[in-house]
C-alpha cells in the first residue's frame, strides 16, 4: 500500500469536554463520596489527554498505530484520536530549495559552475513518510543528481559544437523544462509535487573563466566587423550605382578601384579617419 488516505478524526473540542467531565467526576468521587474506584476514571481522563492535536493550515498529520498506518489528517483544526497513535506533522506548504553552486563538465568537457532553485511542496504524505528516510534530504540529493546530468546533456555555449541548438547559456526555457521533468521523475517516489524549477546560477569554472570570457569577445567583435563590412559593401555599391545613375562623374576601372578603397577604410575603421586632400591627379 503507497496510497494516501485522508480521514478527519472526532473532534478536539468534543473529547475536551468529555475529558473535563471525567476529571470533575473522578475529583469529586474522591473528595465528596471518598471512593477510591474513582481514582480510576482520573487515570482515564489522563491516558485520554495524548490524543489531542491541532492541524495548521496547509499542514497535515500522518498517523500510524503500532507501525500500520491509518491515514493522514489534511484539514486544519483541533481534533483528538487514540492516544497510542503516532502523530508526525508534515507541512504542504510549497518550498523553496537554493542548491549550492556545483562543479560540473559541460556536454564538451568545459568546467562549470551551475546552480538550480526549486520550488516544492509534498503531495503524498504516505510516500513522504513512508518511501523514503527523509524526504527534505532526498530532495537536495536528487537535485544535485539532477543538476549533473542536465549539465551532462547541453554544452554550455555552441563554441565547441557549433551545431548544437540548445545550450545552457541561451536555451533557458528548453534547458529548465528539461530539468522540471528530471526533477519530477526523480522526487516522485517520495511524494513531492515541482511547482518549479530552473538554473539560478551559471557561470565557467574559475581556472577557465578568464581566457572563456576573451574568447566571447573575440567572437562578439568577428561577428561585429562582419556586420560592419557587409553594410560597407552595401554602401559602396549603392554609391557607386547613384554616380553612374546620376552622371555626376565617370570612373573607369582604377579610379572605381581607388573610391572602393578609401570608402571601406573609412566605413570599416574602429577610429576616426583623417582625410588627405588629393591637389593634382591620380597618376602623379
């Protein structure tokens, strides 16, 4: 049996009552009549008194009787059960886990540093009790186990794997999904629901951080020349076109050649060009 089995017990106020009658009875047995046979209904009112408990919202109580159990109390309020039962209170409110930052390789090799939030609430109370020894422990250790294999399965950026579409850096939302199903999977055993889980912490590992971090921008300035040189091509042809269109001035081969030149210079440069004014001919 790994069902949860939720039962609402007899009513805390009522047997508090009872338990008040008994007490006032037995005492006054004692006191006005003198007959020692009601010490025994003292004694009852006493073994009655264990049994009461109180539920919390969005709280629950497991109960067990000589190691079978007999159901879980979900709904909050003041309630009394046998007093040999076992009470273990397990809270349903959702939770939030900040695993510590772990040191990982990537899908290529690459040392990281990866860290995840979970969000988490136990939804069956028998397997959090029951199937494991301590559901708050095997929630961080099947995180952690989690938080491996997902950096197992993505290189952190597509340097290396150039055709990989997913990697942990940029394909956040396929890469938390990913880890929210590992995540579900691994905790269902122990009866705990994932409201949510992602990366909270991602970076290289420290002996590979600085020459990763020159590597990026060497990669952003290629990529920002090659954006810079196709629009000066663009623009160069475009104005070459408008002064053949316009017939402003004709150029042959060399002198095309020359204007190309000096307009890539000055659209590619990262600095200002000065210009050198040009008094006699190209030929001399």
């Amino acid at each position: 049996m790994n069902k949860e089995k939720s039962i609402t017990p007899i009513s805390g106020y009522l047997m508090l009552f009872v338990v008040f009658v008994l007490l006032t009875l037995g005492l006054f047995g004692l006191i006005a009549i003198k007959l020692p046979l009601f010490a025994l209904v003292i004694v009852l009112a006493v073994l009655l008194m264990p049994g009461f408990f109180f539920v919390n919202p969005n709280g629950s109580r497991v109960l067990v009787l000589f190691g079978k159990y007999k159901g879980t109390v979900k709904t909050n309020g003041f309630y009394w059960v046998n007093p040999f039962y076992t009470k273990t209170s397990i809270s349903l409110r959702a939770r939030n886990f900040d695993s510590e930052r772990v040191k990982v390789n990537d899908k290529v090799g690459n040392p990281i540093q990866i860290g995840v939030i979970l969000v988490w609430r136990v939804d069956n109370t028998f397997k959090a009790a029951f199937e494991v020894d301590n559901y708050e422990n095997f929630v961080r250790i099947q995180s952690d186990a989690a938080v491996r294999k997902l950096a197992g399965m993505y290189p952190y950026d597509n340097f290396e794997d150039t055709e990989a579409e997913i990697t942990l850096r940029s394909g956040l939302k396929e890469v938390n999904h990913t880890l929210e199903e590992e995540l579900r999977n691994r905790l269902e055993i122990a009866g705990i629901e994932v409201i949510e889980a992602r990366i909270g912490y991602l970076a290289y590992a420290s002996e590979i951080a600085s020459a990763m971090l020159r590597r990026q921008q060497a990669a952003a300035i290629v990529s920002a020349r090659q954006k810079i040189v196709e629009g000066a091509v663009g623009m160069v042809e475009m104005a070459l076109e408008q002064l053949s269109e316009k017939q402003i001035i004709t150029l042959d081969e060399e002198r095309k050649a020359t204007m190309v030149s000096n307009l890539m210079v000055v659209l590619c440069a990262d600095k200002d060009v000065t210009p050198v004014v040009n008094t006699g001919t190209l030929y001399q």
